[in-house]
C-alpha cells in the first residue's frame, strides 16, 4: 500500500529567505552541540557525515534531564521571533519555530534526548521507554510512568492521551502531522470517516484500533506494520488533552500544560509569555529543565533586527536568544568577526534539502534529465542563497540528518561544484538533443531572481536552450505541485519528519502518491521503485532500514533521475551574552530551549 500523503512541511530560515517550498520537518546531521565552548563548527567546513540516532532505553528514559554545567534558577529569557506562531495547539503544529516553542509546554508519548556530543536517543517522555512492539510491529504498547500531572495538578491518564489522538479526527484539525490517525484508520482524510467529529459527541475508536485498558497503557493497533513508530509518537500531537479543557478551534490560544511551563499572557501576533508549571514534576522528564522563571516571546523582529540586538549584547538583550531566526545573511561576516560571539553561536546543518526537481512527463529522456543534473551549479546556487553559513553542497537525495547517510555524490558536485558541462553536452550529444530547449520555473523572490541567473547561465554552457518562467512567490507552492503543469524544472525542497528515510523517500518518490498538491514533485511513477518502498516500509528494525533507503535514494538518483539536490541547508544562530545551556536541536533544525538557564 502507498504511503500517506503529507498534509505539510516544516521550513528552515534559509528556505524562508529563499521563498521556500520546504515541505515538512525533522532533524540534522550537524554535532548538535552548545554554544558554550564553541562546539559549533565553521563555515566551509564539510559536516556532511551520518547523524548519530539510537532507540533509547528504559534508563535512558527515566528523569531528571541530566543538569546543565553551572545552570542557576530564576530571571526572564527574552526570544525575538520574526513569524507570529500560526498555533500553540499541539495537534496543529508542524512548523520548527512552533515545534520549538511546545517542547517548553507539551508532553508526547516519547521525544529526543540529545547529548553533548549531538547524539540524539529516542526515548519515552510521558512513557517509560519507547514503546514495545508485537503483531510484526503493527501494535505498540506505551505504560505511562507515576507522578505525570496537568499544569492544575491533576493526573495525566492514558484516556488523556487517546483524548489527544481521537480529537486530530475532527475537521478543524488539519495542520498538524497526521501519521498515527492515518496508521490507525485510512490513508490521505480517509482516516477521518472513522470518527468524524472526533471524541465530542461521546465516540470513540474501538479498542482493536487503539486501546486504553488502563489508566497507564496505551495500545495502538496499527493496519500495517511501522518500525518508526516511536519517532512518531514524538511528534507534538501524540500526547494528553485533558477532555473538560479542550476548547476545540480555542485550544489554539490557551493549551493546557504538561511541561515545565505553562501559557501565562498570549496576544495573539505580538507576544506569548510562558511561566512555570509547578505541578511539573522533573523526576519524570528525561529531557526538560525549568531554570528560567519565564520565557518572553515578542514577534515581528526580522533577521536582521535580532542579528543587530545580538551583536550589540546590550543590557537586556543579554538575556535574548531565537528559537528559529537567523543571522541575517548581510551580517554574517561581522558576526564572525566580532571575537566575543565565539562561544554564542552556533552553525549546524538542518533536516532541510533543496532540489531542482525535473518534469519526467515532460523529460522523457533519462539522459537529458543526468545532463540537467550534471550541469547544474549547485556551489553557485548555494552561494546566491547565502554561501557557507547557508548551507553545504548537496550530492544525494538524502540529508546528513538522516539515520546511516552515506556521502555518495554520482554526479560529482563536490569536485565540480559549478557542473560539469562537457559531461552534460556529452549527453545531450549521445540523445540526439544538442540545443534542446526547457522550460525553467522559478519565485519572483529577490533570491530566486538570482539563482536563476546562475543556473541558466550554466545549462546554457552544457547546451540547452533556456525558456524563463517567472511565477509569483504566492502562488508558487501551488503551480509546481499541479501534476499537469507546464515547466520542465522548478526548485523545490523537503526536509524529514524524524531521522528515517521513510519521511523522505516515499512522499518525493512514490508513484502512487502523484497528486495535485502532492509532494512527487518530479512525477515519478516507476514499478520497481514503488515495489522497493513496500519492501523497506516492512522492514521491523529502522537501523536495518537505513542502509536500503540511502540504497534505493541513490538507484533513484543515477538511475531514474526526478531531479537533482543542490544543497542541504544550514542554521546559524546567535544569542545573548548572558545565557547558558543553548544547544541545538538535531530533529528540529533550531535551538534547543529546555535547558537555557540565565548566567546571573
């Protein structure tokens, strides 16, 4: 069967910048380490290596987070936001910058516990490992651990918990990732129809389905077999909503807390403040701290505000970071200048993967797609996006953040970063379409103006004939997702929802999935790479699954060629003199809050 449709995508600052299509989420290959003691590594550097991720254990799961090196209590962190968070309910977000925000607030069935070296474990969060598989892996069993309480004190339940499950049934619930319903009952909204107004008229999903026969034990009973299920049941919606504190669509302004902070002031599009939850309890949390008594969230502040504010590190600005905004790509060489942002930086490859996706209904010829490949400029096109502290020239499909990445570059984009265009003329020669011309779609957006630029320049010089197709950026997403649209190329960009290649390969790559709106950018539809997806999607180890997905990436890369990647995007963050305990996040391609403490 085909993998379900991804309803969204995450978005990384670079791809932002850019006029992004990024569709969706999750980690990075980067060493995931603090700015104290400048762990972070420099522009230029090749960090392209395999990320570091591992099934935790029982121990592993157990609280408290393990301190943070001179971490002291109190005071106010400040955090200049550019975007208003488009939502705090849990079962609505998908976006880093949200993501980040809810790990202060929200509990899920498992979550990431990172570190100092950047390896990353899987671990249980509410639950006391990462769940136990039976059944071929179609049903996993969660026992919830003692002492989980809501932000009033009351206990968290396993009827909590399928309260939050049942409730991304109804309509209203339609941003978040939806991986566990559509596991449950029905791919794409076909999942919908077995509760469709959720759990608010008294229904609910029978016991064969998901199960809680006990205040402590979840049990969800999947249709086919998922090895990744613990990565799922990380994401921000598989966790307890107290049923008599759902407010449905309102949800989204006060949730109801089982983190270490809770919503204390929220004005919509200007500023959140989150204060401590006292009822949290750090004996059952693995991965949070509550070290600072607050955190004031203030939006409106572009890249370059908040670069100029850290750079300046005056007065209160001491006390401010970002959970998501970038140092402005003008302003990335005085930050690296100025000698006292050393220890308060970071820069750390992100989950995020841009492409220029090629047209196969259009392109039937394989070897005019591997010409377009081998010409494209993939240095100059990172460079137009904002050089070294932007990205890294990408030479596969799969982002170093996944799980056993393997640096293999077919097209050899790291020798010939600005193509190679005698191999593409060469191609073209071999088909017989020397001069041929394509169609080249790209974003009215300042940075896509200039990519542009480059990249027909290049696939002029391999022998192609250029036809310029500028569309407007807020119509963009939707022209290139037609299935029936009239371009040969367009960039477009993915990033995973969790560190396995099963968020990346099948959504871009499956057959089956070619859709308007859908994500098989390229249309592929070939048999052989669908009948290999089943193959590996069955799989019941995920460390066993890695080395076929890279396998199957790079078959579909050399062999098949939907298109090419350009470059594997990067974060670079910068913060207040005055903070400790910043790390960064490895899934979500951010920094990580849940141990920022104030210095004094």
């Amino acid at each position: 069967m085909p993998r379900s449709l991804r309803s969204r995508a995450r978005l990384s600052a670079v791809a932002v910048a850019a006029g992004a299509v990024v569709l969706s989420a999750c980690s990075s290959g980067g060493g995931g380490g603090s700015g104290d003691g400048d762990k972070s590594q420099g522009p230029g550097e090749d960090k392209t290596r395999s990320a570091n991720y591992s099934i935790g254990t029982k121990a592993d799961s157990t609280g408290p987070a393990p301190a943070v090196a001179g971490a002291k209590k109190g005071g106010t962190v400040g955090v200049l936001q550019r975007d208003a968070f488009n939502h705090l309910d849990p079962g609505q977000i998908y976006y880093a910058d949200v993501l980040t925000n809810q790990m202060l607030y929200n509990r899920t069935l498992t979550s990431y516990k990172t570190d100092d070296k950047g390896r990353v474990k899987v671990v249980g969060d509410l639950a006391t490992d990462a769940g136990t598989a039976s059944d071929g892996g179609r049903t996993w069993k969660f026992t919830l651990k003692d002492g989980l309480k809501f932000e009033d004190g009351s206990p968290i339940t396993a009827q909590d918990i399928r309260w939050g499950v049942e409730r991304l049934y109804a309509s209203f619930e339609t941003d978040g990732p939806l991986y566990i319903p559509q596991w449950l009952s029905g791919d794409g909204n076909d999942f919908r129809k077995a509760l469709p107004d959720g759990p608010y008229k008294g229904q609910h999903l029978p016991a064969s389905v998901l199960d809680t026969p006990d205040d402590k034990t979840v049990v969800f009973h999947f249709r086919t077999p998922h090895a990744d299920t613990p990565f799922a049941t990380a994401m921000p919606n598989i966790g307890p909503v107290k049923a008599e504190k759902d407010t449905q669509q309102k949800y989204d302004n006060a949730p109801f807390s089982s983190g270490p902070y809770k919503v204390g002031d929220y004005k919509v599009g200007k500023s959140l403040t989150l204060v401590r939850n006292e009822h949290w309890d750090p004996k059952t949390d693995p991965i949070r701290h509550q070290y600072a008594d607050r955190f004031q969230i203030s939006f409106g502040h572009q890249y370059a505000d908040s670069t100029r504010r850290f750079l300046a590190d005056q007065g209160d600005d001491k006390n401010v970071m970002s959970f998501s905004n970038a140092v402005a790509p003008e302003m990335t060489e005085k930050v690296l200048a100025q000698a006292d942002t050393k220890n308060r930086r970071l820069l750390e490859i992100q989950p995020y993967v841009d492409y220029i996706s090629f047209n196969t209904d259009r392109l039937k010829d394989v070897r005019v797609r591997k010409a377009l490949a081998y010409a494209m400029p993939n240095g100059q096109i990172l460079q137009q996006n904002g050089g070294a502290t932007a990205g890294v020239i990408a030479t596969n499909f799969l982002s170093p953040a996944m799980d056993g990445f393997q640096p293999t570059d077919p097209f050899g984009k790291k020798a010939k970063p600005a193509g190679d265009p005698d191999k593409a003329k060469e191609l073209l020669k071999e088909a017989g379409k020397l001069g041929q011309e394509v169609v080249y779609a790209y974003a009215n957006t300042d940075v896509q103006q200039k990519v542009q630029v480059v990249v027909v320049q290049a696939l002029e010089r391999a022998g192609f004939k250029v036809q310029r197709k500028e569309i407007d950026s807020n119509v963009w997403r939707t022209e290139i997702a037609k299935v029936k649209n009239d371009y040969d190329l367009y960039r477009t960009s993915w990033g995973a929802d969790w560190p396995v290649s099963s968020t990346v390969v099948p959504p871009l790559f499956d057959g089956r999935q070619i859709a308007d709106g859908a994500q098989n950018y390229g249309h592929l539809n070939d048999p052989k790479v669908n009948t290999e997806i089943d193959r590996i999607s069955a799989l019941p180890d995920v460390k066993q699954a890695a080395p076929a997905w890279q396998k199957l990436a790079d078959k579909i890369l050399t062999e098949d060629v939907p298109g090419v990647p350009t470059f594997y995007n990067n974060q670079f963050s910068l913060w207040g003199s005055n903070l400790g305990g910043i790390k960064y996040h490895p899934v979500y391609g951010t920094v990580d809050p849940t141990g920022v403490f104030l210095k004094r």
